[in-house]
C-alpha cells in the first residue's frame, strides 16, 4: 500500500497516539491525516494530480512531512530539494523536472 493509505489506516486505528516527533514537538496521527488532507485539496486546487511532480523546498519539519504526505494524497510526486542546494541548481531542477508547482 502506499504511504499515505496505510497512514490514513494508522490514523483510524491509533488516532491520538503520536506520529512524529521533531524537538520537544508531538504530532498525532488524528492532526498529521487531517493536515495532510487539507495539504492534499489545496494542491488539487493548484493543478495537482496523477502523473503532476511538486517540488517541496523545506527543511526538516512538520511542515515537510505534512507536505509529503499532502502531494502523495493529492496524487502527484514529490521533489525534494534541500533549501541549502544554490538557486542556479534548484532553477535547473525545477526545470528539467517539469514540476507543476
């Protein structure tokens, strides 16, 4: 199964137990689903879909997982690109990936 249905799966199953873990931070597996599903129709919104590539430029976060999880939701690939890569490289990636967003 994909990631994101056996983390739905997890979610029905375990809703208040922790999914991750960033610092002193805890998130749920109720609050990631719901997070990543809102993630998920705002990129549908934006042209999102099977077959699209969004790139994700983000440090190690919460925010960065919910991303994930939301693009693969929504149907697409994602990209990920260290935010610390030069922007010369990050232009050319975007580029020749053919990213949708």
């Amino acid at each position: 199964k994909p990631l994101h249905e056996l983390l739905e799966e997890q979610a029905m199953k375990t809703p208040d137990q922790t999914a991750l873990v960033f610092g002193a931070q805890r998130m749920t597996y109720r609050e990631l689903n719901e997070k990543a599903n809102q993630t998920a129709r705002l990129l549908r919104e934006k042209g999102i879909g099977r077959g699209s590539i969004a790139a994700i430029i983000a440090d190690r976060s919460f925010e960065m997982i919910i991303g994930i999880i939301g693009i693969l939701k929504a149907g697409g690939a994602y990209l990920p690109i260290d935010p610390e890569t030069p922007r010369d490289r990050i232009d050319y990636m975007l580029k020749n990936s053919g990213a949708a967003l």
